[in-house]
C-alpha cells in the first residue's frame, strides 16, 4: 500500500488525445520524495537539453507535495515545472490554495502534459473519468472567469481550477497559472500551458489518502497547530510586521508598509522612495483597504488566513496575490486604489505580478530617455495610470511594442538595442527580480541571490534573521528558544553578529559560515517544495512550526518512509543538485549566477569571489558551479554524472568542466 502519495500520475499526450494513469515506482519517492524531487527527476529523463520551452517534447507538471492531502497544517502547494521560455532553465512554480490536496483525492500525485493541443481544450479530471474538452469558447476569457464557467459547466460547483488567461494564451513570458486563492507566476509556466493548448485544468476528487501511522501523525499536526497559537501570542520582538507572526506573508491583515514602500526601489527598480509613508498616505491606504478588503482568507488547512478577497467598485471580486499589493502601486508611482484595480485586470490576464509591473515601468523608462518613441506607443493616454493599463493590454495581447515587452526586460532589451540593455539591469539569470536595491553587501543574501535556481523571494530568504539585532541582549533572547536550528552553532553565528565592526556585514558572517546558514536555508525550501508545504509556515519565517527536527517524523508516519534528519538531508541534496543538473545541462555556468550590478551600492569583488567558491566547494560543485563526478556518486547520481561526461560536461576522473556552454540566446 501507498501512503500519503496515490502511487499514480496522469500522463496526457496532448497531440493525440490520448490519457494514461501509470503507476509510479515508490524506490522515487524514497530518493527524492515527491513534489519538485519527483519532478526534477521525470525532467532529467524525458526532457533532454534540446528541448525548447515551446517544443512539443516539454513537459508540463503540475506535482502535488508528497503530504498534500493528509491532514499536516499548510500542506497544500502543488509544483509546476516546466522550462521556461524566459530564462531556459527549469522553471518551478508553487500554488497554494485547494487544488492540490483535490487531485490527490481525485487519484493522482501529478499531472504530466506533453505534446501540443491543435484546438484550445482544458482537462476534466473527476476521479477516475478524466476527459479532454474543448475550451474554444473560453478563448480570451480572465483566468478566474475561466474558472467560474467552467465549474458552471461541469455543475460542480466544488471543482478546483488552474487556469490561464490571455497572458498564458500569447506565450508571454512571465505568464501565470491562476487557480482563486493562489497562483503558479514565476518562471513563465503560463506561457508553456497556452502552448500547450491548454486553457484549463479542473479536478474533483472524493477517495481517501492513506496515513501510515494515523495516531503518530496526527499528535505531530497538533504540535503544529499548538506551536501556531503559541507564536499568534508570542511575536518576534524587534523584527518588520510580517516576520514577528507566521504567514506568508500577512500582507492583507498588515497595513503599515513603511518599510516595503520606503525600502524598496520602484519604478523600474530605480527610485527608493525616502519618506512616502506619511501620515497622510497611511490614512489613505487604510481606508482604501479597508474598504476594498471583502474578507481575509486561507489556503486548504491553514488557519493562518494570510490571503484576502478584494472587491473594487465596479469589478469581480479576486484574491489579492501578497505582494501584488505593492508592485503596481509602486511602480507606477500611484496610489492604492489603482493599485488594486490594476490587479484585478492583471489576475484575469494572468501574469506574474513581480516581472509585468517592471517591464512596464522599464517601457516607460525607455520612452522618456528617447530609445522608444512616440511611435511605439500610439494613441498612449498621458497619465501614469492610464499608461500602466495600455500597457498591460498591449503586453498581454502582443500588439505593437507589447510583442517586444511580453519577453521580459532581458529579451526586449536585446531587441530594443540602441542601448536598452542598461535599462534591463534588475535581472539574474535572465528573469526580474524583487525591486530591492540596498547598500551593504550581506553575504547570506549574496549566495541566495547568486545560487537560487527558483528566483521569488521566498526562496531568498529563511529561518536566519535578514540582519543583526542591535542589542546583544536582545540576540541573547532570540537564541534562547530558537529550537529550529540544526545545530547550536548558528545561535553562536546570530550572537556574534554585529550591526557595526569587525563582526558586521560584509566580511561576517564569515565565507564558511555564510555557507552554512546559506546551506541550512536552501535545504528547507528543497524540503518544503517536495513535500508541498507553505514556505509561510516553514523556510521563509524565523521560528516556524516545521523544521529539519519534527519533518522526518511527518515523513515516516505519514508517508511509511523511514526518515531521520541526515536521510532527509541527503535526499534533498540529491534533488537539489538534480535541478542543478538539469539547468547545467541546459547551459548555466558560473557567469549567470550573479546578482544585478546595482543590487548592492557597496560591492566587494573579492568577497564575492570567495563566496561563490566556498560554496561551489562546500556543496561540491566545481568552480563553474558543476557538480563533480564525485560528489554525484556520493548522492547515487552516477546516471547523471555519465550523462554529463558523455555530453563533455564533465571529463572523466577530473572534475572540470571541459566545455564552455552558454544558455541559450534565442528567443523562442
Ligand atoms: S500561511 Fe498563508 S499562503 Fe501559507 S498555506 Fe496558510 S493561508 Fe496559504
């Protein structure tokens, strides 16, 4: 018997029409769980590097975390990988919301989309009767309008949906999966859904999932939940609004935003904005809130509510996306009211709300310097808004100069030319980033920036606090109760960090240990994403319910794996450098993983030298980021390893890279 997984994917071969339910061999699982472990490893062997994001032979995988469905608190997020057409990489999205834990109750661990679809169809999946339908008059419809008829359609009001909506249907690049109370945006899987031919997938399941040791998992669910309560009443004292509580990232519940608003640079990445948060602003964007905010809301089994239904005057009621609260706002140099009207277009468009805000402040940015003219924007409206809405419309439709901008900043810059590039400089490999531009080089962020093959900020940050607490007592407190840690040296780390001296930023924490808390952090998102838990109730917060010392336990008793720390360490070691792997293949080398020149205003090339190479070696890369034949070997990868020499990734008993590769220049 399977326990916590279904033991089932559904392979769809969109050419033909044609459904399979296989059974998946459970040896997987036990080497790399489920969810993004899983998947890396379907991509390594049916997806080789050849293969372009539009290409037929892609993969589209829509995985479920390997505890979706069992009743672990904030287990609910389902892993889109694909390769995306932005970056060339392996993209690989999450969502939360309900849809995950529905397709296991349907009967499936994963959906796997290959092939192409001639005519616009979407998936029905209800148990065991799985159909592919036509969508031909869903053609242009919003992602959450899609959603809603198709559920009328069908009758089944408890559908869930994932959706796309005109973004994902013209392949722009930083297209997203839309699914009511989340989405799948970063990496541009949208985009390779609507090349695809697929507008839609909807699932209803009713069947059980099986728990290996019912009693024992159920007692780990209520520490969870009694730790969760505990923290509601205890917030981190001394630390921003959104990381004193958990959740991911509270944004609806929390309406000081002094320091996102004042922190970070908008525009198109350009313009810190000293002293915005005024009275007056505060004001106003309290009553707009409030006014907008119909109810805050959660994902399937979590009681922390950190999502919020938004209904402006006039317009559908949507989910505000956390963030997207800020970046539209910000960019255009406006307030919050367009901010959340804007967004509720964007959502039905369905597009990454981190990327579609900077290309169109970077549009803007290009017209007022004279690279683009009044040629590229007929009849443009004058206002900065209505300049925001044109050029979202133009960008989703690809009309005009919106076919450019609909390839992100990277590629439109390189089609641009006539000095564009410049203009593009918020991106790491390829793909735009959090508007953050700070001035002390820190050295954790330096390895999270440069390393992370996810590229979204939850994956930026983790469990060690983003700077030093002034006070030594204060840090004395902190370390006092912090049980996540794998090990006690990292209390030491925190203790012995300054704000100002020797043991400040940049030269401590010291390159290996930087390494190590870098490590620590990566390792937990790696954990999450395979088993489908919310990175708000684990790697992204300080102190969270979920860590390296109670997730084996969840493992064994609800999985039937036996599982203790170092297994599960090295399990997500294998995945984790399977994904390397994969983009390495791809053509990711060393000069790619670089964060923006601008990113810090204080630099230190040599730091940044060692940095790179300490954690190369720590993880046992080489010094062009690849992993050597032997530390393959050391993680059962010896397939991936013969792969790489047969390819002259690698050369056989050195561990060099003997060949330069780049990753594609192409746009698609
Ligand atoms: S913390 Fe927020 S995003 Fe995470 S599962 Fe709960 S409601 Fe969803």
């Amino acid at each position: 018997m399977r326990y916590a997984e279904t033991g089932f994917n559904l392979e769809v071969d969109l050419t033909r029409g044609n459904i399979e339910r296989i059974e998946t061999d459970p040896r997987d699982t036990e080497l790399y769980l489920g969810g993004l472990g899983t998947n890396a490893k379907i991509l390594w062997d049916r997806v080789p590097p050849e293969v372009d994001a539009f290409s037929p032979e892609n993969l589209l995988i829509f995985g479920t975390g390997l505890l979706c469905g069992t009743p672990a608190t904030g287990c609910n997020r389902t892993i889109v990988s694909t390769i995306s057409p932005q970056t060339k990489l392996m993209a690989f999205s999450m969502m939360g919301g309900y849809w995950a834990p529905e397709l296991k109750y349907a009967g499936y661990d994963k959906v796997i989309l290959r092939g192409k679809s001639p005519d616009l169809v979407y998936l029905w999946i209800n148990n065991d009767k799985v159909e592919i339908r036509d969508a031909s008059h869903l053609k242009g419809k919003g992602a959450i309008e899609t959603a809603e008829l198709i559920r009328q359609e069908l009758k089944e009001p408890k559908a869930q949906v994932s959706a796309i909506g005109l973004a994902g249907e013209n392949r722009v690049y930083y297209a997203s999966v839309e699914q009511g109370r989340s989405s799948a945006s970063r990496g541009g899987i949208g985009a390779v859904m609507g090349d695809k031919g697929v507008k839609a997938i909807a699932v209803r399941g009713t069947q059980d999932i099986n728990i290996a040791q019912p009693a024992e998992f159920m007692e780990l669910c209520y520490e969870v939940m009694d730790y969760i309560k505990w923290r509601e009443d205890h917030p981190i004292q001394g630390v921003i609004p959104i990381l004193a509580i958990l959740g991911s990232p509270q944004e609806m519940a929390i309406h000081d935003e002094k320091w996102h608003t004042e922190n970070f640079s908008w525009g198109n990445a350009r313009l810190r904005r000293k002293g915005f948060w005024t009275e007056d602003v505060s004001d106003e964007w309290l009553e707009t809130m409030n006014k907008a905010r119909t109810r805050l809301i959660s994902c399937y089994n979590c009681p922390i509510a950190c999502g919020a239904t938004i209904s402006m005057p006039g317009l559908p009621t949507y989910m505000m996306k956390c963030f997207t609260k800020l970046t539209y706002t910000m960019a255009a140099m406006s307030n919050l009211d367009f901010g959340l009207t804007i967004a509720q277009r964007a959502t039905e468009y369905g597009v990454d709300g981190y990327s579609a805000p900077q290309v169109m402040a970077f549009a803007l940015e290009l017209y007022e310097n004279g690279i683009l003219t009044d040629k590229d924007f007929p009849e443009m409206p004058a206002d900065s808004e209505g300049r925001f809405f044109y050029l979202l419309d133009k960008i989703v439709r690809r009309e005009g100069i919106g076919d450019v901008l609909a390839n992100g900043t990277h590629w439109a810059a390189k089609e641009i030319g006539n000095g564009a590039d410049a203009y593009a400089h918020n991106n790491i490999k390829k793909h735009e980033q959090l508007p953050l531009k700070l001035s002390m080089l820190n050295p954790i962020y330096f390895l999270m920036y440069c390393t992370g093959e996810k590229i979204n900020i939850t994956q930026i940050e983790g469990q060690f606090p983003q700077a030093p607490f002034p006070k030594r007592e204060h840090r004395e407190k902190f370390v006092k109760d912090w049980f996540q840690v794998p090990d006690d040296r990292f209390k030491q780390y925190f203790l012995d960090w300054e704000p100002r001296g020797e043991n400040s930023n940049p030269y401590y924490p010291t390159v290996e240990m930087t390494c190590d808390i870098v490590d620590w952090q990566e390792r937990m998102h790696y954990i999450d994403d395979a088993l489908g838990m919310c990175a708000g109730l684990s790697s992204f917060h300080m102190k969270p319910p979920y860590h390296i010392h109670n997730y084996p336990k969840f493992i064994s008793s609800g999985a039937g794996i036996e599982m203790d720390e170092d297994k599960l360490t090295q399990a997500a070691r294998r995945y984790r450098t399977l994904i390397r792997a994969i983009n390495i293949r791809r053509g990711m080398r060393r000069k790619d993983e670089k964060p923006p020149k601008d990113h810090w205003k204080k630099r230190f090339p040599e730091l940044e030298k060692e940095l790179l190479d300490g954690y190369y070696k720590f993880k046992g890369w080489n010094d062009e980021g690849i992993p050597t034949k032997a530390s393959l070997h050391e993680l059962g990868l010896d397939y991936v390893s013969e792969d790489l020499i047969q390819r002259g990734i690698l050369t056989d008993g050195k561990d060099t890279s003997s060949k330069e590769v780049s990753v594609n220049e192409k746009t698609n």
